[in-house]
C-alpha cells in the first residue's frame, strides 16, 4: 500500500509478510464451470478492478484499509510466461509509489460518457476511459515517450484521431492492444511512410532477429491530459509510448515473433496490458485522473529498500546500471535472447552466461593440456565457418531450420526474407527501454 495511504496504527504495507495486518470481509464470486480460454491460459479467474463497488479495491478502500480512492499498477516486461508464474511488476492501493517511477508522471484525463461497453453493463463510470487525439509513428530516438539522440535520427509520422474513434478503454485483464477499425488505413499509410514497407500484420508469425524487432517504429499514443492548472492552456496531450518490444511477442517454441496490435472491433479501442506495460499507471477516481510514469516496476527493489528503511538504514543497493539481470533487453534498449543474463555496463550483444565452470586460480581455466587447447581452437575456427555460413546463405539457414523444427517452419521463409529485406539502419543510440 502507498505509504501515508493506510491508518497510522498500521505498516505500510510494501513488505509482502505485513499482508495479514490488512485483512478485510470481501465479497467475491465463485465458479463452477470455465469456458474458452480459461481452460487454456494461464490464468483461471480475473481480480476485478473496474471503477465499480464491487471491485477488489473499492471494497477494501469502503473496509477502510487506505484512504486514497486510487490504486496504481506497473507491469514489468517478462519475455515469455511459464507455467510456473513469474514476477510482473507492482500493484499499489491508495495511490501510487514515486520510488518506481524513471519518469515524472503525467495525467490524463479520466473520460466519462456512454460507449458500447458502459450500455453493455449499464453504468457509465465502470471503466477507465481515455481519449486519443493522435497517434504518432516514430522509427528512432529509442523506446521511450521522449526521444533521445536528437531530431536527425528519428523520423515521425502521424495522423489525428477523429472524435468519433478517440474513445479508448485501459483493460489490464486483455493481453493484447486493440484499436478500432477505422483507425486501420491511417496506421498503415503512416507505418509505410516511416518504414518505406508495409505493416507487419497482426497476429502473423514473422522470424526476425531481435535488432530487426528494435528498428520497428515506436507508437506514440497522445492522449487528452487532464490540466490541473485552468489557467494554462498549452497542456492539451500527454504522450504514452507503445514500442516494438511490447507490441511484438516472442515465441521461445517456434523462435518467432507475433505482432499483437490488431485493427478488429468497434465502439472503443482496447489498450491492454501490452499497452501498460513499463509503465506504472495510476487509477485516480478521487481525483478523475490516469496518471502514467515511466518505470521497470522492479518491486523487489521496493522491498529490499524498505526493509533497509525499518532496519535503521544500512548500505544503498547498486544503480541500477551496475546490477546484472536477467532480461530481453541491453543497455541500448535492443531486445536480447530470452535466456541471456546481461549486464548494463557490457556493449550491446555481450552477454555473460552461467557456465557452472570456475577458472582456476593460476589462470589456466578448464582446459590446461595442449592438444586439448589444440582441439579447442579447431572447434571455434570450425563453429565461426558455421556461423559465418548461415549468416550469409539465407538458403542454407532456412533449410537447416526447416529440418530442425519440421515443414511448419516453410511457411514462414517468405515473411521473413520481406520482413529482413523491410528493415532500416538502426539509429546510433536507441536508449534504454522502460
């Protein structure tokens, strides 16, 4: 919980083992059955969040647990789901924790009005509604909402949201981003002006390398801001970033990315979790307000920071930059091999893996012989002719793969000879990803 949020008599709430000093009557439903997607994904039930009473938040905020009517999410990027779950980031109730921001948070504003999905459940305040008053294609200048490296590398493109379509819906229980109908012909024009090729397509399976996936186009989302001072009246946007490393998913099994920004529905767009993510996104009803900051959303940070705090203090973590992690990303925002460990400080494309062999003490390492040295040069000089070889005969790469992973992998050698022949030069400096 937001420090300062909860009652005086009580923790703040951010280590995890103070949960119980929260507890409160709550009021859910139960199923009996599952349909569709719920016997197949990950998740086999839904917290709901809706700006309605009988949210999780709203009855624990009616229980008296916080006093803010607010409550904040940051999804962190995880590269690929497993069974057994993983981290995703923070979830703040009673407000927002500036410690996880990189960014200083913006505020839209909250929409209200009818549209398709508050005539369907019959209230016009359930749902947290922004509007969209353009939307920007970038190729450069990094990943996040503000460019860097200057105007020269970047090139933009952009197109208004009529009034009609501007109407958007932040849904972290919807995986992918979904953006009206009409709003397809002026994505695609600006998507072809700034990449010379057209859209990658939606839903497709494509095989890219992950600097190819880096020099896709950033989306810049501008959205209505919410201007707390009534006597400016230059606030007009807030500007959300939607990079490639989110709207691109990888597939670990088939080595394969989806592009998972669809043009399908109608009555208002859907801006899912994809969308949120790296961001931490505050849900202000108290205020009518959605506040966005940049942020990895590294809750384990936050603990280990507050435990420091209630131990009396002690030695500040590393920067950030000095941690290695494990990640898709490097410190120039370019996506890395899943299972890669990197470190910030290392150029981009080295990586530092786990190999369980430690070197020995006089220098010498796992290999001291010389005909074991001998044979060890002959297997490098042997893999770089490999490597070299598959770099430069797309035939030859296809073929080993489709033996490799079957016929399925056929159908996607022309994608991906398009999407490797689409590609531009990679700007100097992309930046770090958030």
């Amino acid at each position: 919980l937001k420090k300062g949020s909860v009652p005086s008599n009580k923790k703040d709430g951010v280590d995890p083992h103070d949960a119980a000093a929260f507890n409160f009557r709550f009021t859910f439903g139960c199923q009996t059955d599952i349909q569709g997607l719920f016997k197949t994904q990950l998740a086999d039930g839904m917290l709901g969040m809706c700006n309605c009473e009988s949210s999780f938040w709203r009855q624990m905020h009616k229980e008296g647990q916080f006093t803010e009517k607010q409550f904040s999410l940051c999804f962190s990027r995880q590269p690929f789901p497993t069974r057994e779950g993983k981290k995703a980031g923070a979830f703040t109730l009673g407000g927002t924790d500036v410690r996880l921001h990189d960014t200083e948070m913006k505020f839209a504003a909250f929409v209200h009005g009818i549209t398709l999905s508050s005539i369907l459940s019959g209230t016009s305040d359930d749902f947290f509604l922004v509007k969209m008053n353009a939307i920007t294609l970038r190729v450069g200048g990094g990943e996040r909402a503000a460019p860097i490296g200057g105007t020269l590398q970047t090139k933009t493109q952009s197109f208004v949201v009529q009034e009609r379509s501007s109407a958007a819906m932040l849904e972290s229980g919807t995986t992918d981003t979904y953006l009206l109908y009409e709003l397809q012909q002026p994505f695609m024009e600006a998507w072809k002006q700034v990449t010379g090729k057209d859209f990658i397509g939606s839903g497709k399976r494509v095989i890219l390398t992950s600097t190819q996936v880096a020099q896709l186009p950033t989306i810049l989302f501008d959205i209505q801001a919410k201007n707390e001072d009534p006597d400016d009246k230059t606030l007009r946007n807030i500007r959300v970033a939607f990079p490639p490393s989110h709207y691109m998913e990888y597939s670990v099994d088939r080595n394969t990315y989806t592009c998972r920004l669809y043009f399908e529905i109608s009555g208002e767009s859907i801006l899912g979790a994809n969308f949120l993510m790296g961001h931490d996104i505050l849900f202000d009803a108290e205020n009518d307000r959605i506040g966005f900051a940049e942020s990895e959303c590294d809750y384990d940070a936050l603990v280990s920071e507050d435990m420091r705090e209630h131990n009396g203090g002690g030695a500040p973590p590393p920067p950030k930059s000095a941690n290695a992690k494990t990640s898709m990303y490097n410190n120039k925002g370019a996506l890395m091999p899943p299972s890669s460990t990197y470190n910030n400080n290392q150029p981009y494309g080295s990586t530092t893996a786990s190999t369980g062999i430690s070197p020995s003490s006089n220098g010498g390492g796992f290999c001291k012989g010389f005909w074991c040295r001998f044979g060890f040069a002959i297997l490098v000089i042997w893999g770089g002719t490999v490597v070299v070889a598959l770099v430069f005969k797309p035939d030859l790469r296809y073929k080993i793969m489709e033996v490799v992973t079957g016929p399925s992998y056929a159908g996607y050698q022309r994608t991906a000879t398009d999407i490797a022949m689409s590609t531009i030069e990679p700007p100097s400096d992309r930046g770090l990803m958030t």
